[in-house]
C-alpha cells in the first residue's frame, strides 16, 4: 500500500484530477484499499543490515518559498490528509475504546496503518519514500486527521514513522542503508523516538540519561527513558542522551542490544500506545549509532516534537 500512497501522491499533481472530480474518490480509495489487508509481519529475529550504501546520505529537497503567506494545504497534503481522515474515521474511532482499556492498540489495525504508507512520508523517494519535498506541514496534517479517530492509536501508529524521518533528516549514508530499506518494506519495525524521562518539570535540553564514549571505541548509555510509544515491542529506537562534553545528542538503539530493559508506563489519553519506560544500564553501542547531521540534530528534533504532539493534541 506504500506504494499506492506514493501514486497517489503524483496523481494529485494532474489538473484532470480536479476537472473531473476524482480527489476525492482517490483518496477514499486509498483508506478502502488498506481495509483487506491484515498481515502479520514476521519479524521475530529481524536483523538489520545495510545495503547497497550510498557515498552520501539522501534528503527530501526543503519545500520552497515563494513569499506570500498562504496556510492553503497543497493538492498533494490535501489527499493525503483526506486519506488518513477517512482512516481514522473507519478504523481508529471504533478501535478507541478496547484499545485503551487493553492498554494496546490491535496488530490488525497496526498493520494496516503501516499498509497505508505512514513511515514512507519523511523518506525521500530515491530512498523509498512517498514525498519529494520536505514539509513539517504535510506531517502535522497527517498527525491531526489521524489523532481525530483516537490520540492514542494515532500515537502507536505514527511512532515508527519518527524514527524513519529522523534517518532521512539526520543519518548518514550507512545508517540509512542499515535502516530505512525496513521502514519502505512491506512489514516496518516496530520504532519510537525516546526523549522523555521520568521526573516532573522535564526540560529536554537537561537530559539525565547519560553517554560516554568507551574506550574500544562507541557509546556506553545509562538512563531512563519515559512513555516510549510500543517500548515493549520496539525493535529500534532514537534515544536522546547527554553525550559527555558535547550535550544532547540522539543515539540508534537496537532492542536486542544487552542493557535494555522495558517497564510499564501508561500515560493518561495515550494507553493506547502501549508506552513503556525504557531502561539502559551500560548499554554499549557501536561508533555509527550516533546521529550527527549537518546541522543541529538533536534541537530540529526537539522543535519537530513539540509540532507533533500539538498537532496530535
């Protein structure tokens, strides 16, 4: 179904769609064609291995500016937001009660979010991806259609999805071999981003969990880290740590990876999410899993955040 967001995406570039009223049956479509399907992903042992590296990483192209101040989405935004809406009308709404009474959200309804191409939107199309331009619009759209079936379906839904657009922004050319040919797949990973930590007053930028560089080389984290979308299931994750000497940075971290340790932590309007402490005790990490961009990783990461969880809310 990636692929059909990923059509649909340039059939919305056609005038004729307009002319001959097909926006939105195509978008309906789109939500209709992820009804059927319902597979279980295989992925008990799923290893992640890069591929066919590139010499250097791959961007979405920044969304150009003509000037004028104008909220009007484009065609594009506006069938993908019409897509995901009918979703989460369908599929979201009617799942809100049971999943937060079970404290997690169906893998029925999981997979067919993932069949929607949720993950795909923030990768760039020479990589897998759906959108040519890079647009924190296109996304808070998708975030706030999806959020009106339920906060915290939409939540687990949208988690991996974090971790994918982190890759395409910030990792480099082996990281996103390693990483993103899983989240273009049929069966994405389960993901989250983990910035949180569990003390009031949380200010992001004063992060307790911990990096030091060890002396064979790599990272060696300690920390916790608080209301990780899907924790218990995650097979990776961007974890935010202090690195010593340089502050916060954010660090690739496989579930498999000896250390980690998962704890219940449901938060009020997203039990759903089925998020869970994630807890580090010397969790030894290879030199490339640290995210280093071109810019400042770690505050674009923090600022794309605050945007979500608005725009969820």
């Amino acid at each position: 179904m990636s692929v059909g967001l990923r059509a649909l995406n340039r059939f919305a570039s056609l005038d004729l769609v307009d002319r001959l009223g097909l926006r939105e049956p195509a978008a309906r479509f789109l939500h209709g064609a992820s009804k059927t399907t319902s597979r279980t992903a295989a992925t008990a042992g799923r290893t992640f291995a890069a591929a066919h590296a590139r010499a250097r990483p791959a961007r979405q192209r920044p969304t150009r500016h003509d000037g004028l101040f104008d909220l009007t989405p484009t065609d594009e935004q506006r069938m993908l937001r019409d897509a995901v809406r009918d979703f989460a009308a369908d599929k979201l709404r009617p799942a809100a009660q049971q999943a937060d009474d079970t404290l997690a959200t169906p893998q029925d309804l999981l997979a067919q979010a993932n069949e929607l191409g949720l993950t795909i939107v923030g990768v760039p199309e020479e990589l897998g991806g759906a959108v040519e331009q890079r647009s924190a619009v296109t996304s808070v759209l998708m975030s706030e259609a999806l959020a009106h079936g339920d906060m915290g379906i939409a939540v687990a839904c949208l988690a991996p999805a974090a971790v994918s657009t982190a890759l395409s922004l910030w990792g480099d050319a082996d990281q996103q071999a390693t990483y993103l040919p899983e989240f273009v797949g049929e069966h994405p990973p389960a993901a989250a981003l983990a910035i949180l930590e569990p003390r009031p007053l949380f200010n992001p930028f004063e992060l307790d969990t911990r990096a030091r560089e060890a002396s064979g080389g790599g990272y060696v984290l300690s920390g916790a880290k608080a209301l990780v979308p899907r924790a218990a299931d995650g097979e990776v994750f961007i974890v935010a740590a202090r690195l010593e000497d340089r502050g916060p940075a954010l660090f690739i971290v496989e579930s498999r990876t000896a250390g980690i340790s998962v704890e219940p932590d449901p938060g009020m309007g997203i039990r759903a999410a089925a998020t869970g402490r994630l807890i580090l005790e010397d969790v030894k990490l290879p030199a490339g899993a640290l995210l280093t961009g071109e810019t400042d990783p770690y505050r674009e990461c923090v600022h794309l955040a605050r945007l979500a969880w608005c725009a969820l809310a």
